[in-house]
C-alpha cells in the first residue's frame, strides 16, 4: 500500500517536473502570449487535463516556472559558505548569485514578462514580487542577522539589498537584457571585489572602526 | 525660396505627426503588433508618404527611441558637460550627483521612456539590431558622460583614483535597481516618495570609498 502511494506520487512529481520544463522551453521560445498550453502538453508527454490538473492556468504555469528559477536563484544566497573575513563571505555570495543566473537564464524569463507588461500586467506584477522583491527581502533579512551579530552597523537593509543586487545585475545580467548574445564575463572577480568593498566601507562596523582610528 | 520653405514645413509637420502617432501606436500594441498602416492613418497621411520619411517599420521604431532619448540623451549630456555641472574645488559633489540622478529619474519617468525601454526589451529575440543601438545610444551614452564627471574630479584631485567604468555601473545600478526595474514590470509604478533619501544614500555609499 505504502509502496503503491510512493510510486503514485513519483509518477505525479515527475509528470509535474516534465510540464514545467516544457512551459519554460516553450514561454522562452513564443513568449507568454503566444503559449499554447495544448503545445506546452504535448511537449511535457502528458495530456492537456493532466496538466490542468497540475496548474489551474496559463498564468499558474507561468507564475510555477519563475518561481522555480527563482527558488535556485535565493537558495544561493541563503547559504553563503563559511569563510574567514566578512569580505570573503559576501563575494563568495555575489559570486554564487552570478552564477545561478547566469545558468538559469533568469534575464530570458524577465525578457519575456518585461514584454507582456501592458497585455499581461498581473503576470510581471506577480513575476517581480516572486522573484526580484522576495529575493531583496530574502538578502535584507540575511543583512539584518550580520547587524544583529555586530558585523554590519544598524542601516536600512530593505534598501541595501536593493543596492547589492542592482550593482551585480547592473555589471553582469543587464546587459544581456539587450543582447542576445551577451555572455557573463569570464573573469568576474575584481568587479565583485570592489563591489563588495563599496558595501563594507558603507556598513561594516570594521571598516568604520578602522577609519576611525 | 518660399515654396521651397513652405514644402520643407509641410514636410517637416508631417515627419512630426507620423513620429507622434508613431510613438502612441507602439506604446500602446508593442512593436510586433503595430501596423505601419494604421500609423499613417493616425497620423493623417498616405502609406507612401510615411515610408518616404520612415522606409521601415523598424527606422520608424528606431526614430521614436531616438526622439525620446533625444531630448533626454541631450539634456543629461548637456547636464554631465562641465559649463553645467561646474566641477571645482568648491563643488558641492553630494548635491551635484543628486542633481544628475534626480534629472535622469525624471526624464526617465516624465517622457514615457520606461514604457519604450520596456518595448525595446521584448523585441530582443525579434529585432535585436534595435536592441543593441539602444543599449549604444542611451545607456552607454549616459554612462560614458557620468565616467567622464568622476574622471574629471579625479584629476581635481576631489575623487580618490578608481575604475570608473566599474564605479558607474555600481551607482547606475543601484540607483535603477532602486526606481527603474520595478516601473519596468508595473506600469503603475511611478517615483516614490523618499527618493531622495534613496538617491543621497547611493552617493553617501560612494563617496565613502571613493570621496576624500
């Protein structure tokens, strides 16, 4: 019995897993608009009232695939590895950003629903709280910890991770916004560096101390 | 000499009311949806005579982003050029960034250029030529003025020595992480009220490492 639910459920999962991958190759490939979600179907091998049942609509699809590069994305930035210096945590973090975008294409994503803004509103709405505004509040809290434990100095972190992401995006994803071709730069560590060192001279209790000596 | 005057006026009313339309149309259809047609009706010529001045839907396109980028692209250049933004010793840098930032915030929000930006975006995949001379003509343009203001007060001695291309696109981002990016997926969303606090925090965090 317990047996026969298990497999039931994988068969589920893995059915939930083959429409997702489907809907991004065919959002990215037609736009959200011009999806049809008999071909998003048919490529996921599974039939339209199997993915009904998995997603209520176009919308729901839509809002699952974002989130399901969004989650890799803040995963990234929620566990920062243990490193020496405060520095070293935070490129090491910058760095892991870089990189879940760069393999999850998430600016292809953002193409597409910066483009159905005015057809679609509720679509980038929803897009923009899921990802970018979660991942800001998700980045705040992990600032608020570093203040709490007397790294960073008491500062307005909702705003500071607005700064933090703009600066990585700004360098590396943005540009790939108006070119297709754009590839992230092979040797990104000296821009991650200085960015990080811009932050901590701002908000490091440090660097404060040191300066003040 | 006159005719020839009165012709070049007509002409030149004509190319305004096809960029005009032009620009409503798109906006409100996107650039795939928008019919060249239906352009000229709106702006109140014939078919011919709209791709006498326009041979393309997609020249016309790349005339109304340059129309809008025009006038902002001129005014911020204007503004970066040092008989404005006088750089000497007694410069106030805090109060002169904020005055550049506050003046690309509003050009960006007062002249619908989010709602284009937005349009160039998604025919990346479809045009990407337009894509690319956008990124040249606004966004590189725009940087390479503010690079020029930090190298300059580098030399002035009132900036410590840093890459300044790297520095204006920290400053350049988190000022549109901040305004720009969430206008882009909401059309609703305008200039909040404290961004001034925002834009001075931007420089204070600047100026903390790069000021002396």
């Amino acid at each position: 019995m317990q047996g026969l639910e298990k497999y039931r459920r994988t068969i589920v999962d893995n059915k939930r897993a083959a429409i997702l991958k489907a809907a991004r190759r065919i959002f990215l490939k037609c736009g959200y608009t011009r999806a049809g979600m008999t071909e998003i179907a048919g490529d996921a091998d599974v039939s339209t009232a199997t993915l009904y049942k998995h997603f209520g609509s176009k919308e729901e699809l839509f809002a699952a695939v974002v989130t399901e590069a969004a989650r890799f994305h803040r995963q990234e930035f929620a566990t920062p590895p243990q490193y020496a210096t405060l520095a070293e945590k935070f490129a090491a973090s910058m760095r892991l950003v870089l990189l879940s975008y760069a393999q999850s294409d998430l600016h292809v994503l953002m193409r597409v629903v910066i483009a159905e803004v005015p057809f679609a509103p509720d679509v980038a709405r929803s897009m923009y709280a899921n990802m970018i505004d979660r991942w800001h509040k998700g980045v705040a809290l992990l600032l608020d910890r570093l203040i709490e434990e007397g790294e960073l100095r008491p500062h307005d972190t909702q705003l500071s991770s607005k700064f933090l992401a703009g600066m990585v995006k700004e360098s590396f994803i943005w540009p790939g916004l108006f070119n297709a071709n754009y590839a992230v730069p092979q040797n990104p560590e000296a821009t991650i560096r200085e960015m990080v060192e811009l932050f901590l001279t701002r908000y490091a209790v440090e660097r404060q101390v040191a300066a003040s000596a | 000499m006159g005719l020839e005057h009165y012709r070049r006026t007509i002409s030149e009313s004509k190319r305004v009311s096809i960029l005009k339309a032009g620009r409503e149309n798109f906006l409100r259809n996107g650039y795939s949806r928008a019919a060249v047609a239906e352009i000229a009706r709106e702006a109140d010529v014939s078919t011919a005579t709209l791709y006498k001045h326009f041979s393309s839907k997609e020249e016309l396109f790349a005339a109304v982003i340059r129309e809008a980028y025009g006038d902002l692209g001129g005014e911020f250049n204007h503004a970066t050029e040092a008989d404005t933004f006088k750089v000497d010793a007694s410069t106030d840098l805090r109060k002169m960034f904020h005055g550049m930032v506050h003046q690309y915030l509003t050009a960006q929000f007062d002249h619908g250029a989010n709602a284009l930006l937005r349009i160039v975006i998604a025919e990346v995949p479809t045009t990407p030529k337009i894509a690319l001379d956008t990124y040249e003509f606004i966004i590189m343009r725009r940087a390479a003025g503010l690079k020029k203001v930090f190298d300059e007060l580098i030399v002035q001695k009132r900036m410590k020595p840093h890459d300044t291309e790297m520095g204006v696109n920290f400053i350049a981002g988190m000022i549109k992480e901040v305004f720009i990016w969430p206008a882009l997926f909401d059309a609703k969303v305008g200039l909040p009220a404290n961004a001034d606090d925002v834009i001075y925090e931007a420089i204070d965090m600047y100026l903390a490492r790069y000021g002396v």
